[in-house]
C-alpha cells in the first residue's frame, strides 16, 4: 500500500473483488505449462500407443476436437500414430461416428463425448471400450467406460448417427 492511501479504501475492493469475478464468464487462457502438463498425463494415459490401433513407437499428440484456445485438455487428447492420424484427417465423418474425434460444434464438452479407445482387461489382454476422459485424475483413474448404449445415446443426440 502506498502512503496516503485511505485506509477505509482497501477493505471495499476487497469485498467487491470475487463478486466481480464470479459474475464474469470464466476467460478461455491456457499458460504454455497447463498445455505441457496437459501432453504428459496424456502420454502417460495412453502409454505411448496408438489410442485406435496400439502401435507404438512414433506416435502424435492429437487434439480429438480441432485444436482452439483453451482446449489442449486430456479430455480433448489423445495418442495416434501417423498412420491413424491420417486416417481421421482423411475420414472426418467416419472418425466422429467411431469416437476418434469430437465435433466442432456440439452442445458435449470434449470430456462429455464419448472416446473409443482400448483398455486392459483383468487378464493383462487389451479390448475396445468407450469412455469419458477426464481432465483431472479422479482416484489415480483417468477416464470412465461407459456402456455402448450411452455412447451411442450420446452420438444420436449430437446427430452424428
Ligand atoms: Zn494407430
């Protein structure tokens, strides 16, 4: 505080301060560590394999739904290796309808839209499921499987299928 500042003046922008900021719509900012964070948990998620058809090796960070501020997200990542990811460049429909991308304009979030991805069965084997990924993990989890009904509810109601 600087000198000859009215001492009843600080309390009063204290109190308005988080009004202010709860009424303002949340700004869409992401520092360059929030995005790098965001690429490592996602690395680690997908244990450097391909999300579509495991391969390892070379893989490439995909955005799910077109890359735009803000939205270098785990929910909106995933693994791809250049073969796949040139698939969903040249297929955008099919790649949307079999859960490797989330459309552009969509009342779902990224972490609402149904992901196709393996998973490891008790037995150490891998299989397709569907999940939800989070951008957070909740008790060291990083997505939830979600039945095939769901994510096909989910798709219809976007009006991809
Ligand atoms: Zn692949």
């Amino acid at each position: 505080m600087s000198i000859g500042t009215p001492l009843g003046a600080e309390p009063v922008v204290a109190l308005h301060e988080p009004v202010e900021r709860a009424v303002r719509p949340k700004a869409v900012r992401q520092t360059p560590s929030e995005a790098r964070a965001a690429y490592n948990l996602v690395t680690r998620r997908d244990e450097e394999t391909c999300v579509r058809c495991r391969r390892g090796g070379a893989v490439q960070r995909d955005h799910r739904q077109n890359r735009l501020p803000g939205n270098t997200v785990p929910s909106n990542l995933q693994l791809l290796c250049p073969p796949c990811h040139l698939w969903k460049t040249e297929n955008p429909e099919q790649a949307l309808q079999e859960g490797w991308a989330v459309p552009r304009h969509t009342m779902f979030t990224p972490a609402e839209w149904p992901a196709r991805r393996w998973v490891k069965t008790l037995h150490g084997t891998y299989r397709e499921a569907w999940v939800l990924y989070f951008d957070e993990p909740e008790h060291g989890r990083m997505w939830l499987e979600i039945p095939d009904i769901d994510a096909h509810y989910r798709r219809r109601q976007a009006g991809i299928l």
